[in-house]
C-alpha cells in the first residue's frame, strides 16, 4: 500500500490542549489508525516532530508517545525539507513571528487561534502565505462538535423556518488558585501575556456565528475582570489584567441576533459547558459539545406568567427530544486535521483559512472596541 508521508512541525504542544487534542487524539489517533485512507488504496500518514523551548518537556512526551522526533532548535527544523507542515499552538504573542518565519520557509501552515494578537498582523500573514504559494488552515473546532453538526443538520433541513435569534452560554468556575489549582493557565488572565477571554472566546463565536447563522456585520460587547487576583503555578499572587468574561451581542447579514455569554467566573447549571440555544418560527433547538435537542412549534406548551402557585406547572425540561447520533463523530480536532492533511496533499478544498483566522481576530479587536466606546460598532469585510 503506497504512503504519503507528511512531515509535521508540531510547536507549542506541550501544553495542556496541544499535547491532548492535538497530539495524542488527533496525530496519534491518526496513525494509530493506519492514517487517513485515501479511494485509490493509499494512506496519509502524519509524521510529527514536536518542537519547543524545554528540552525536559518535550523529552517527556516523546517518550510517552513512543520516541517521537523532538527539537529545540526552531531555526533548524524549519530548515529541514523533511518536514512541509508547521503547526503552531504557541501562546498567542509568540505566533505572529512564528507564523511568519514558516511561511518564509515555504511550508505549508496550520495553526491555533488566535493568529495573531491584531486584525493587521492576521491579514500580513494571508498576505504573505498568499505570496509563498503555500496551503494554509486554522483550527476551528467547534464546527466539528457532535451538538453543533447536529445543529448545522436542523438548519439544512429547514427543521427552524424562520430563524430569530441564538443564545450562547459558555464558561465554568476557574479556580483562583488560592484553595485548589486552577485549570487554565495563569497567562489567560494577563493581558500583556496574550491573554483575556474577548480574544480566546470572540473568535470561536465569530466562525461559528459566520458557518451557522450569517455573517457577522454588527457588535456590541461588554467586557469584565470580575476576580481582580489570582495565584498562578508557582503559588504567587498576582493581578489581573485580562478580561475573564464577555458579554457580546452580534448581528448577521440575515437579520439573525446572537447573544453569547462567556465567563471563567460562572458556575454551571445548564446542559454542558457551551450551550447555543436558537429560536424559531417552526422550531427550536439547544446544542451542546454532543448532544441536541430539539422542540418543534407543534409541541410548544402554553406558558402562563402566574407567581403564585409553585414554578413550573409546566417542566419546561420536558418534551425536548434529543436529535439522533445517526453517525459516527470523531474528535472535532482530529477530523479537521484530516480535512487539512487530505487539503495538503489531495488539493482537497478546505476553506478555514487564515483570512477566515482574520475574521476573528477582527471581532474580538472591535469587541474591545465596542467595550471601550461603550457602543455598537459594524463589521466591515476584511479587504
């Protein structure tokens, strides 16, 4: 059986998301798997190499994925033709330079979000993988979560006539770090790390907003540091300067409302961590990560405003079926990363580019805006 192998830069991966998502449940479940199979009979095969700056760190995980190829020397493995992709899954300030020299390298690119720290630097990176002629991706994977391709079949299907509005609902309770260890990294809540959750959280919004609902021509936000102090890994108390919640409202081309409540300060009681609740004429669904349900206007109850008797007459939890699992989904990170290796060496289409990586940092810059302003901002096309 012939194999086309692809060399893979894999840089940043050491920490918690690069190491579980992108490594060990999606390079590693593809080869575990026997690589991505082709019809003519033919497999692709990634071949990782994990770059880093500790050497300890990566040792660690190469040998607990089997002695994979590891480098501490950034120059070097760019140099070596072995390898055409570069992935990088750095904090957001080291990325733009990153970026930016593989593209120089001539290697194909794919990378986390967000690209960079600012709309301008984004769009330098389209402009100059355009110029290197190279194929190009970013990750975005919450259009590959069970709930959502669940939710995108409803809307296909027509199952919502009319849609109206969306509600997002996503965060938990991140831990200070005072009494128990936090669960997110200290540099999310230091805006001169990168870090703030306007920039994470308002580019997943805008990409799924743009593929499920219409593309997003208007803002308002309203950002918040609602613990002003944290302990980071070391024990030491330090303050914070990022945002750690965000309450956004965008528009679409479609006349479609979204409303999306983000927060590392919020204890859940709702379905699952992210919940995209939408509204309409003939229907509604909520989607979680997996599952969705749905309620059609036909069995829609009679809710009647009354305080004084015992709330609710009506479970309102009830008559909310789940749609189906009448497939397969895979890790939402491992079936992108198929779609780009089959992109890289097929030609297959794929359109998450960093000009679509552009759109969302361009959100989340005009969501600080908004927040700064106090008002509504548009949207314009990126040109």
């Amino acid at each position: 059986m012939a194999t086309h192998r692809v060399g893979i830069i894999l840089n940043g991966v050491t920490g918690r998301m690069g190491a579980n998502q992108h490594l060990e449940r999606s390079i590693m479940a593809i080869r575990k798997q026997g690589g991505i199979k082709i019809d003519d009979g033919t497999v692709i095969m990634p071949d990782p190499i994990l770059l880093g700056r500790n050497a300890d760190k990566l040792k660690h995980l190469s040998d607990r994925h089997g002695a994979i190829a590891y480098s501490t020397d950034f120059n070097a493995v760019l140099g070596d033709p072995n390898y055409t992709v570069y992935f990088d899954a750095q904090t957001t300030p080291l990325r733009f330079a990153a970026v930016n020299k593989a593209l120089a390298a001539g290697k194909h690119v794919y990378c986390e979000k967000p690209v960079a720290a600012t709309s301008a630097e984004a769009m330098e990176l389209v402009r100059n993988a355009g110029k290197a002629g190279v194929k190009n991706g970013v990750v975005q994977d919450k259009l590959w979560l069970a709930g959502i391709r669940k939710l995108k079949h409803l809307i296909d299907t027509g199952f919502f006539g009319r849609i109206l509005s969306v509600r997002g609902e996503f965060g938990y309770w991140v831990f200070t770090g005072e009494d128990q260890p936090a669960q997110r990294p200290s540099w999310n809540y230091r805006a001169e790390d990168g870090g703030g959750i306007i920039v994470d959280m308002l580019c997943h919004w805008r990409y799924l907003v743009d593929n499920l609902f219409g593309n997003v021509v208007g803002i308002s936000c309203l950002g918040a540091t609602h613990i002003g102090h944290r302990v980071d890994e070391e024990g030491r108390r330090y303050k914070c300067t990022a945002d750690d919640s965000a309450y956004a409202t965008l528009v679409t081309d479609r006349e479609i409302v979204c409303h999306f409540n983000s927060s590392w300060c919020v204890r859940v009681r709702r379905d699952d961590l992210l919940t995209l609740q939408v509204d309409g004429t003939d229907g509604s669904a909520v989607a979680g990560l997996r599952d969705c349900r749905v309620q059609h206007a036909s069995r829609t109850p009679k809710a009647v405003w009354n305080p004084d008797i015992d709330s609710p007459p009506i479970d309102f939890f009830a008559d909310w079926p789940s749609v189906p699992s009448n497939q397969h989904y895979d890790n939402a990170f491992k079936a992108q990363w198929e779609l780009f290796l089959r992109h890289v060496v097929l030609g297959d289409d794929f359109k998450w580019t960093l000009r679509e990586a552009a759109k969302g940092v361009q959100l989340a810059e005009l969501g600080i805006e908004s927040w700064k302003q106090r008002r509504w901002i548009d949207v314009p096309a990126l040109s």
